[in-house]
C-alpha cells in the first residue's frame, strides 16, 4: 500500500511539471508573433505603416497661439491733468529776450490779437486759438551773444517751470505726425514755428491757472541756426460781424432761403461757447414766432485739419445746436442736422479772415 502512494505521487509531480513548461513556450511564442508597437509611432517605416501592421495616426494638432492683446491707442491728450500753477505770472507774454539776442522779427509781426497756432500736444498736431506773441532770434550771429541749442532750448525750459508749467510734448514734426493732421501743407498755415519737419527740435509746454490756458512752443533749427517761441493765451475769438437777431434773420430766409450765423464752439469741439447763447436764443425766437417752419441746421468749417474729421466737426457742431434748440421746446421733428465741412466756403482760406468767415453754421428753410 505504501509503495503505491510514492507511485501515485511521483506521477502527480511529472504532471505539473510537464504543464509549466508547456505556458512557458505558449507565452514565448505569442511574444514572437506580435511585437509591441514602438513607443514613437514616428519612428514606424514607411512599409510598415503602408501595410497596417503600424496603424497610421495623424500628427497631433498644434496648440493655436494665443492672440496678442490688441495695441491700445494712446489717449488723448487733455490740458485738465496739467497742474495748475500757482506761480505769480508776469503780464503776457512772459519772457525778455535772451541775454545778448536782439529779435528779428517786427513789432507788427510779433503780437497778434488773435490767431491760431499749430502746436503738438501729446503725439499729435493740435490748433489753439487766441492771444498770440511771437519771436525769432539767429543764435549764430558774430555780432551778437551766441548760443547753442541746448542752451537756447534749456533757458526756457527753467523758465517756464519757475511759472509752474509743464512740457506737455516732445513730439516732433515728423512725416507721419503732419499726414495725421492732414499733411504739410495743413501744418504750415498756422505753424509759424522753426520749421515744421526732420532736423528741428521743438518742444511744446502748458501754463494753467484758474481757466486761462498758455501754450508755448519752443523751437531750434538749423541753417542758419536760429529759435522761435510762440506764447499763446487761448481765448475765444470776440466776434466782430453784426449779430442777427430773429427778425433779421427771418428777412434773410424770406429773401435766399438761408442765413449764414457765426457761433462760437470752442476750439477742434462741439461744445457750445457762453456767448453763443444769445444766438440760439434768437433762433428759438424765430422759430415760436413761425409754427410752421421748418430747418436744416448746416455746419461748415475752414480748411485747417482733413476734410474727413472737419464733416465730422460741422455735422457735430450742427447737431449741438439742434439739441439746445429742442432744450428750447422746439420740437425735434421742425429741425435737422447735416454737416459739410470745408466743402462749401463763402470765402478764400488763404487768409485768417476767410477761414473765419467759412467757420459757420447755416439755417437752411425747409418746404
């Protein structure tokens, strides 16, 4: 009995021996007969992937990227966020000549009551308008004091900071900066700086206190070398042309169909001056007198600045007096605005009075 259980049990370990070697070879040959994919499917042969045995997969996607944020455009330039100065001014226009420099320019041609400067505030071209004072000197002259540009430029800059102003512009007048404003050509007819181009050096500063406003320009140039300055107290233009009131104006309609009124904006606005009131008054006037009239408000503008943004202008300024008219109680349907800019002048804009006398708003009877 016993030697048949060492049989029995011999027997039983041949057995599992017999089936661990059997998995061992099965296992060994299903590793041959199906290699793993590589790791990189980039690195499969073309053949293999021509026959399927590596599947062909799209490259993946590339990430898309991220969009720059946009530029944002500078802003614009406000004389608001110059201090006020707080300096005693001496009367207008400030400044003594320079040690040693005697002017070149007339007395005639050196002060004007009014007129309009080209100046650069911020980045870009700006007109202001009003009291101006203007002076030239040739800093190279053997007979007189001679002075370089750092040292013409450098007198006035201390100087205008003891009145408490500020360089609102180093901007020059490059290509660029004169075709935002409309060109060369724009720029000179109110630019009676050194020269409005590459090789000059202008700087632009602000004086503010209570609501007056001093510009002035500093300017040096070349050939001979020479400076300028502009001292401006911008200031509404006090109007010298009759004033309609609402019978007149009313004849004059009766008679052309139009009337040609000049009321103050302030300057490169839409904002109505004060003393454009009395003319909308008498409007309202012509208008409650007539219940049944109706009017095309026109504006128009002088040739200073782009035809584009001068229509803009006219039609905006157009569009203000309409809207104190319906302040008024007119009603808004007797009233339209449209504008037409530079593209319809009364007179030459060659001249300071011709550009006045374009800078109009018109009341054009409706049938």
């Amino acid at each position: 009995m016993r030697t048949r259980v060492l049989l029995l049990s011999a027997f039983v370990l041949l057995w599992l021996s017999a089936c661990r070697s059997e998995n061992a070879d099965a296992a060994q040959g299903a590793s041959l007969a199906a290699p793993s994919p590589p790791a990189d499917a980039s690195a499969a042969t073309p053949d293999a992937v021509a026959t399927g045995a590596v599947p062909s997969t799209p490259p993946a996607a590339e990430a898309e990227p991220e969009a720059a944020p946009a530029p944002q455009a500078p802003a614009e330039f406000d004389p608001a966020n110059v201090p006020e100065s707080s300096a005693s001014l001496p009367p207008f226009p400030f400044f003594k000549e320079p040690e040693g420099l005697v002017s070149t320019l007339a007395d005639k041609d050196r002060r004007k009551n009014f007129d309009r400067e080209h100046m650069i505030a911020g980045d870009k071209v700006v007109a202001v308008e009003g009291k101006v004072f203007r002076d030239r000197f040739q800093l190279t002259n053997p007979e007189q004091r001679e002075y370089s540009e750092i040292e013409f430029h450098r007198n006035y800059a201390n100087a205008i900071a003891e009145l408490g102003g500020a360089e609102v512009s180093r901007v020059q007048y490059t290509h660029k900066v004169n075709e935002a404003f409309g060109g060369r050509a724009a720029v000179d007819k109110h630019y009676h700086g050194t020269c409005a181009s590459d090789g000059c050096e202008n700087h632009t500063y602000l004086i503010r206190q209570g609501d007056k406003e001093y510009w002035i320009q500093v300017s040096t140039g070349a050939i001979p070398l020479h400076g300028e300055l502009v001292v401006l107290e911008k200031q509404a233009m006090a109007s010298k042309l009759a004033f309609l009131d609402a019978a007149a104006m009313k004849k004059k309609l009766d008679a052309d169909g139009r009337v040609a009124l000049y009321v103050n904006f302030d300057t490169d606005k839409a904002t109505l001056r004060p003393d454009a009131a009395p003319v909308v008054e008498e409007i309202a006037k012509l208008l409650q007198a007539d219940p049944a009239l109706k009017l095309s408000i026109d504006g128009h503008t002088d040739s200073t600045g782009t035809a584009e943004r001068n229509r803009t202008l006219s039609k905006e300024r157009a569009e203000a007096v309409r809207a104190a008219l319906v302040a008024k109680g007119i009603a808004a349907e007797r009233l339209t605005a449209q504008g037409f800019g530079p593209d319809k002048p009364l007179a030459d804009n060659d001249s300071e009075a011709g550009r006045a006398k374009n800078r109009r708003v018109e009341l054009v009877k409706q049938s």
